[in-house]
C-alpha cells in the first residue's frame, strides 16, 4: 500500500476518506481472488468449491459496499431535505 498524503488535520474528512478507501480496496482484493480462484478452478489447479466460496465472498463484499453507499445517499439526500 502506497502511503498518501493527508492535509494537515484533516479530521473527520481524512478518517472518512481512509475507511472509505479501505473498503473499496477490500472489494477489489476480494473481487481479484475471486478471478484467481475461477482461473484456478479452470486450470484445475483450484477446487470448484473453493472457487465458489471466493466468488461467493466476493459478491457480498460488494453488496455490503454497495448498501453503505445507498446509506449515505439516504443520509446525505435526508440532511438536504432540511429546512435552514
């Protein structure tokens, strides 16, 4: 992992910045293992059962990732919605 630059105190907004991109890191991660494991499985070198539960993994850290984004949508839309 390649290290980044943060503005000096950055916070919250930094925090939010890193979990966020920790996330989206751990779903590429898993979606990469997922493709290894089916181009394992058709070489013969990876158990189709193992194959499976890697995609299988891969799926729900993307749906997970994908319901925490619809949550802030949610949240971001309610807190625009607010009267000044």
């Amino acid at each position: 992992r390649t290290a980044k630059s943060a503005p000096s105190g950055g916070g919250p907004a930094t925090a939010f910045a890193d979990t966020v991109s920790r996330l989206v890191e751990g779903v590429e991660k898993q979606t990469a293992q997922a493709n290894a494991a089916v181009s394992g499985m058709l070489d013969k070198s990876v158990d189709v059962h193992d194959a499976m539960i890697a995609l299988q993994k891969s799926e729900l850290a993307l749906q997970l990732t994908v319901q925490i984004r619809n949550k802030f949508v949610q949240a971001y839309q309610d807190v625009m919605r607010m009267p000044v």
